[in-house]
C-alpha cells in the first residue's frame, strides 16, 4: 500500500484548505480552500495551484467555509474533471457561498481593473465565474453522515458530524490491502460541544494517522454562559447610548448563532426592544439553507422548532437584502444591532457600516470570530489606527470588544478531549490550520498524550505513510 500526503495549504497558517492523499495511483484532494491575506500574494496563490488540477481525481469536501471550498470553481477552470464530494448540508451551502464568491471575484477584478486601466496595463480576468461555479455544482456528489464511499481501489470514506457549521464533517479514509488497514482521520474544521443550534462533534475511534486543525491550539475558550450576559449588557448599553453595535460576522453559521442567542434574549424579555438588522443577502439564502437540514440541529434546537417557534425570526430582526436598504442602515440614528458580512472585514457590506460607525464614541463593534493575521478585522481587534478602508483613512474611536466563547473552532481542551476519546494514541499525526505558535502547542500536548510520529508540516511538505 502507497499513500503519500502533500500539505499545500493550512499549513502553518489558517487558511486556504488543501492537502493532497496519494493512495496507489489515486490523487484526492482533502478541501479546497481560497488563501485570504496579502492581496498580492492570495491573487497569486489562488489562481495558481501547486499540481496540474487535472491530476486530481476525486475532491473531499470537509465543510463549505470559503476557506476550505471557495477555490474549487478555479480548480474546475483550470482542468479539474473528477468528482466532488461532500455532505447534502455542505452541498446547498457551496450553492449559494461559491455564487457570492464568484460575484465578489468579479467586483474586486473590475476595481484593480479600472485602475490598470488608467495605468495602460493588461487587465485581469477573474478567479472564476458564475459559469464555472454552475459547471462546479454539476460535479458535486452528496453523501450523508455515516455512508462509507469510495474514494479509490481499496479505500473507502465515511463523513461524521464535526458539529463547526451546518454539513461540516470529519472523514475517516480506510485503506486496505490485503490484510493490512490504515485508519487516516481528517478533522476539518471541529466544532464544539454544547453549542447552539447543531449536534455535538461524532466521536471516531481507532485511528491510525491523524490530520487535525489547530486554530486554537494553545488557547481555552471563555465559558459559552457568559456569551448571553455580555450580549444583553452590549444591547442595554447601545439602548441609554441610542448608538450602533456593529458585529461583522460570517454569513454562514455565526450570524445564525447570533441571531439564536438574540431571539433568546427577547423572549425572555431580557433586552430592550432594539431593532436589529442582517445586513447580508447571503446571510438570508444560508438561513433559508439552515431551515431545509434539521437533521442537523442538536435536541435543544430540534425542541424549540417542535414548539412552534422559529430560531432565526423574531419580531424586531429584519433581514436587509437590498443596497438601498443597506444604505439607508447608515443614516439610520441609534439604538440599533446591525449584523454584517464579512466575518474578517475583507469585504462586503461591513465596510461601509465601519467606514461610518468608527469615528462615533459611543457606538460598539463587537467581533465575534477569528480574525486572522494581516486582515482588517485583525487590525481594529488590535487597535490599530487609523485604518484604511476603501483606500481612505479612518480613525478608529469606537469599543472594540470580542466574545471569543462564541467560536465554531474547538479550544486546545476540546481538541485533546477528541484526541484522548479516539481510544489508543494515533501512529502519526499532522498538526495544520493554525498559526504556527498554535500548531506547535497542539503538537506538544498530542506527543504527550503518548502518540508517536507527530509533525507541524510547512506548505509543501510530502510525507510517505
């Protein structure tokens, strides 16, 4: 038996997923993820792949963050043919996500372009488009939880529920010659326990090789408790303050928890009345997404739909989808909670929000996610300022605060629970997805928790099984 891995990306940082699993002659790519930084260097990076895409066979799709699935629209342009597979949540969430993705790739070509333009340079083409996220979609495969497939001769692979976003999964690859089985696990992204609205991570035991994430590698999250009280004081204070509180998140699975833990609070009558508003046209079709696979939806969520109620409606949320109504958000006057996409501030209608909300004393931006480096919410959650947003400087006189209890990523305590509850320590295990402070922390505690060969691979490193 052959397999080979290849780490070309997440490694050693947090984004733009892809690891290639070489298994006797079969080429399969573990997620492909769009690489968000540098502009220059994510131009680069994310048209240009370290291996002919026509080489790959089949594609494994962990969840449809667009960090672990926005690039497969460029790897189909530029020759994929093979299948895609992933869960039916993940399925309908790509729909939407590399459609927006796509959208956004043109918008950001069409800006550097006018300025090439002025400048007599060649123009750019995008990523991808419209037409090759359609031809993408055609290649897609759903497979549900605990339905072994095959990947190649000899290899079969099982989803089970990492519980970090609707249709997220851990795959366990097993690979079998003759009397002879390698259990490769690869956790994706893993979820947590005893979050709101999805099941709890599926525990997968006996593994031989591991690859695992380590976004928060040597961190521990703050108690999922606090996240109600710090949420009501916010509301309370922007209510005496009649200011904003602007929350960039992530269109799909953060603005849904927030709105969860919103309507919450409202029906419990513990806030006042403020109206809040979801200022994302793909926050909209992703909740719609979320309403069609309760299968999902842990027992606390699945009772609360029972009882008539519905999670992600309530009487003062409106979901804004129109420019002019989003427009119309800025000249609004306080109180008010206005939830925007991007999650990072990279793009998307939270900028306009920032560019006007920033300079005024009383208003709060509350960050409720991962703010990686070198992106422009990492900038505000470090109190830089100014910043520049859409190529103008804005001092920065708003609270700047963060719930980091509400993060979709296992803390280092959860990703050892998961780790130690996998029975017998692992043979190997490759530590990616996490800056490398993060990464190596997790290595340690997985060397001491008794497993041998254990390694924090760099972006192109290959290692033979």
């Amino acid at each position: 038996m052959s397999i080979q891995l290849t780490f070309h990306g997440a490694a050693q940082t947090t984004t733009g997923s892809m690891h290639r699993v070489d298994i006797n002659g079969t080429s399969i790519l573990l997620d492909c993820g769009l690489f968000q930084g540098h502009r220059k260097e994510a131009f680069e990076r994310n048209r240009n792949f370290p291996f002919a895409p026509k080489s790959i066979d089949r594609v494994v799709i962990s969840h449809a963050h667009i960090d672990h699935s926005g690039n497969l629209p460029s790897l189909v342009r530029r020759g994929f043919t093979g299948t895609i597979l992933t869960t039916p949540a993940t399925a309908d969430l790509c729909d939407i996500m590399l459609r927006d993705s796509a959208y956004l790739q043109g918008k950001d070509v069409e800006y550097v372009n006018r300025r090439r333009q002025a400048q007599n340079k060649v123009p750019f083409e995008p990523l991808y488009t419209e037409a090759d996220v359609d031809q993408t979609l055609s290649m897609i495969q759903p497979v549900p939880y605990g339905n072994p497939f095959e990947l190649a001769p000899g290899t079969t692979a099982t989803f089970h529920d990492a519980g970090h976003l609707l249709g997220s999964a851990v795959t366990l690859l097993q690979c079998t010659d003759g009397d002879k089985t390698i259990r490769l696990l690869f956790t994706g992204d893993l979820g947590r326990h005893n979050m709101p609205i999805l099941n709890d991570p599926e525990q997968v035991q006996d593994v031989d090789v591991l690859i695992t994430e380590s976004t928060y590698g040597s961190r521990l999250h703050p108690p999922i408790a606090d996240v109600m009280g710090r949420l009501k004081s916010f509301i309370e204070d922007i209510y005496h303050q009649h200011a904003k509180l602007i929350i960039p998140s992530f269109s799909v699975g953060r603005t849904q928890e927030i709105v969860y833990f919103l309507n919450q609070l409202y029906k419990q009558g513990r806030t006042p009345p403020v109206p809040i508003f979801v200022d994302s046209p793909l926050s909209t079709r992703a909740t719609e997404v979320y309403r069609k696979h309760p299968e999902c939806f842990d027992p606390e969520t699945s009772d609360f739909l029972l009882n008539g109620h519905q999670p992600f409606n309530f009487h003062n949320l409106t979901y804004v989808t129109s420019t002019e109504d989003s427009m119309r958000l800025n000249e609004r006057k306080g109180p008010a909670v206005i939830i925007a996409s991007s999650g990072m501030c990279e793009g998307g209608r939270i900028l306009h929000h920032l560019k006007h909300g920033l300079g005024n004393a009383r208003n709060i931006v509350l960050f409720v996610g991962y703010q990686a480096a070198n992106t422009l919410g990492r900038r505000i959650v470090e109190h830089e300022s100014p910043i520049r947003i859409f190529g103008e400087s804005y001092e920065v006189q708003a609270r700047i605060h963060t719930i980091n209890a509400l993060s979709a990523h296992a803390d280092r305590q959860e990703l050892m629970d998961y780790i130690t509850g996998m029975g017998r320590p692992v043979r190997q295990a490759f530590v990616i997805h996490g800056e490398l402070t993060q990464s190596e922390t997790l290595a340690r505690a997985i060397r001491e928790s008794g497993a041998g060969d254990v390694r924090v691979p760099a972006p192109g490193d290959t290692v033979t099984l």
